[in-house]
C-alpha cells in the first residue's frame, strides 16, 4: 500500500512540475527576432538622446568651451582670397617704331602722363619720307586723271570722242583711285592719321596753285600715345636707330587695374561675377577698394586646386601698385530669407550622424542628432533638430565629442 501511494505522488509532481512544453513556430520566431531589433534601435536612439556630459565651469573655461543661442538669421558668406595686382592689360599699349629709323626727339620720359594722340618721340625715317613723296605723286597723277575723265564724259555726251577712249581715261582714273588709297593705307599705317594726310594733301595743293613744286615729303614721324595713361617703360635714347620689333615704350592707365585671385575649387559655388568684392591692402589697414569681378577662370589648376578669379579695381588715387600683394573679400547675402543657422565647428560626427551639444543646465551638455542644408561661408543651415532660442556649443565642440566617446552609453563627467 505503500509502495501504490509512494508511486502515485511522483507521477503527480512529475505532471504538475513540469508542464506542457510547446515547441514555438519559426513564424513567432521571426516576430521575436524584429522586435528584439525594434528594441534595440529605441535603445539606441534612446542612447544618443540621453547621452549627457557633465562638465564644470573650470573645465568648461579650461577647454575653451563656448555656448552661444540658436536664432534666426539673415546669411553672408565671406571668403577671404590672396592674390596681386597686375596691369589692366585692356588699358596698356607697347609703342614701337612701324618703320626703321633713328630717333629725332623724345617728348615723353618714365612716369610722365600722356594723352591719346599725344607726341612720344619722333623718328627720322627715309622709308616715310618716299611713303609720302609716293602717296603725293600719286595724288597728282590722280588729279589730272580726274580732270581727263571728266572732260572725257562730257565729250562722250556730245559724240565729240568714241566710247572707246572714254572708257580708257575711266579706267586710268579708277586705276589711280584705287593706288592712292593703298598709298594711303600705307602712311596710315605708319601712324600718319586721316586728318594728318588731309593737311599733307592740302598744302601740296596749295603750292602748286602758287606755282611751286610739291616737295613736302617730311622723313620725320611722331610716334603718338595708342591711349592716356603713364609711362612705365623705357628703352630709347635720342639718336638711337630703331627698328619695327623693339618696344620704345609702354603706356598704361593705372587708375583702373586687375587684382588677380586665387580660389580654392570648394570656395566656387559662393563666387559669382555679381558678387560683391573688396580689395585689402597691408600697407593700408584702414581701407578698402570696390572691385569687380570680370573674369572666373574655366580651368582649375591641377596642382594647387585652384581658380584664377579677376578683378577690376579703381585705383584714382595711385596707392595701389602693380604686383603688391593684396587680399579679396568675396561677400554673398541671401537677401530676403532668414535661416536658422550654427557655425560649422559646432556640428559633429557621431556614429553616422550629425549632432550637435545642447546645453541643458549649468554644467549638462546633451547630444541632439540634426539635420542639416546647405553651408554658407562659416555657417551652416540646420533643416531639422533644432529651435531659435536654444544654446547650443559653438566652439569645443569637437573636444566634448572627443571626451563623451572615451566612456560607454549613458553619462560621463569631467571635473
């Protein structure tokens, strides 16, 4: 009897002990398995939302930690640029003799100021001399032929000659007319200008009438300033003989110079020909000069990575010089719109994100993930994450991320 109750005690502990065992489906698997993920991304959302630094005033002072206050604003890029002035190469002319000669007189010396079509120097030239003896008697065969050709068309009118003939005398004249002009071109040429010719045509005119020979073939040609602007360049003496190829001088207009820039590739996007630009100058702290920007290069330089950006500048007073160093402030406003913004160094990197440090009390700092638009200049455009008012890190903030990383999930603190 015993050994029946004995036995049926076991059998009931073993049912009631042990249970009954289901053996799960691979489909509750698969619920088990997504929402151990789903916990496992809250977690570590949950993480960065509630990672937090304490950090003492004295720490704070010590990392050179700096809050500032998130708002609104309207946005300017400001990029500064190095570069050198250079000449105006629209507004500078070389002057070189167009014909061989020697040197008769100088008018004009270094720094001095000319004018256009001002005398520089005058050369003694046999070559322009016979350029003008040919052009004149060229002329006067041109004269008579006139003359003859219109004699000839009223003869014509009145059956005094044959067609023939009066043909012949129209082509001579056309003939001629067509010589003088390419003589003419020729004195042009050598610098002589239409009213210059004019006169030379003029007074061997008027010598003739007198009953004077036409002898006004004159060997000296004045080398005229191509543009106003002052002498920079040098290289003549008076008796010299000159030839065509040799540079006698050169003129340029200095009230108006080029300031040449370089940019770096990641600067052109904010560089734009209508974009307001200054000019700076070392020598002179205190002032700036407006400029123009005319030409962005199409080509990046492959070893320095950069744009060659030219500039305009008004130089009227002369302070500025030809291949001083210089700097260029290229200004951009986004006129019209406020953005809410943060300096870049205040935005991190943090396990994928973008983040930024929050100041929650006097000595708490907290991550908050953001999302950001576009850079202008130092600042950067903040799309979602943040509220105007809010204090954020504006500098230091790469060492707090430096300091949170060091511990685990959760909070750290440095005294």
């Amino acid at each position: 009897m015993k050994k029946m109750l004995l036995l049926f005690t076991l059998t009931v502990f073993a049912f009631c002990g042990g249970g009954e065992k289901k053996i799960p489906s691979s489909t509750s698997g698969q619920e088990t398995h997504e929402h151990a993920d789903k916990e496992h991304t809250a977690e570590k959302e949950d993480d960065h939302e509630h990672r937090e630094l304490h950090l003492s005033p004295q720490k704070q002072q010590e990392w050179g930690i700096v809050v500032g206050t998130v708002a609104s604003q309207e946005l300017s890029s400001k990029i500064q640029l190095p570069g050198i002035l250079t000449l105006n190469q629209n507004r500078t002319a070389h002057v070189s003799s167009l014909v061989e000669g020697k040197v008769a007189s100088l008018a004009v010396d270094l720094g001095d100021r000319a004018s256009k079509g001002q005398v520089l120097l005058t050369i003694n030239s046999p070559d322009f001399a016979k350029a003008q003896a040919d052009f004149l008697q060229t002329m006067a065969k041109l004269n008579l032929s006139r003359k003859e050709y219109e004699r000839a068309k009223m003869l014509l009118e009145e059956r005094a000659i044959e067609e023939r003939e009066f043909l012949r005398r129209e082509a001579e004249f056309e003939k001629l007319s067509t010589e003088v002009g390419g003589l003419g071109a020729v004195l042009h040429a050598y610098g002589m200008n239409h009213e210059q010719t004019e006169t030379l045509i003029e007074k061997c005119a008027s010598r003739e009438s007198d009953g004077k020979l036409c002898e006004l073939a004159n060997p000296n040609l004045p080398l005229l300033a191509p543009l106003s602007g002052t002498i920079i360049f040098r290289d003549v003496i008076i008796g010299e003989h000159v030839e065509p190829e040799k540079i006698l001088f050169t003129v340029s207009d200095l009230t108006l110079l080029w300031a040449v820039l370089d940019a770096y590739e990641t600067d052109l996007p904010f560089i734009h020909k209508d974009s307001r630009i200054v000019i700076q100058s070392s020598l002179y702290p205190e002032r700036e000069w407006q400029g123009k920007i005319t030409y962005i290069s199409d080509i990046i330089d492959e070893n320095l990575r950069t744009v060659k950006i030219r500039v305009e500048v008004k130089n009227a007073e002369g302070l500025l010089k030809p291949n001083m160093y210089i700097q260029g402030i290229v200004q951009n406003r986004i006129g019209g719109q406020k953005f809410l913004a943060v300096p870049e160094e205040a935005v991190q990197n943090l396990d994928g994100e973008k983040i930024v440090f929050i100041l929650e009390g006097q000595d708490v700092f907290s991550i908050r993930q953001v999302e950001l638009g576009n850079k202008v200049g130092s600042q950067r455009i903040i799309a979602k994450g943040l509220e105007s008012g809010q204090k954020i890190v504006i500098k230091g903030a790469f060492t707090l991320k430096t300091e949170l990383t060091k511990g685990t999930f959760g909070q750290a603190h440095a005294h």
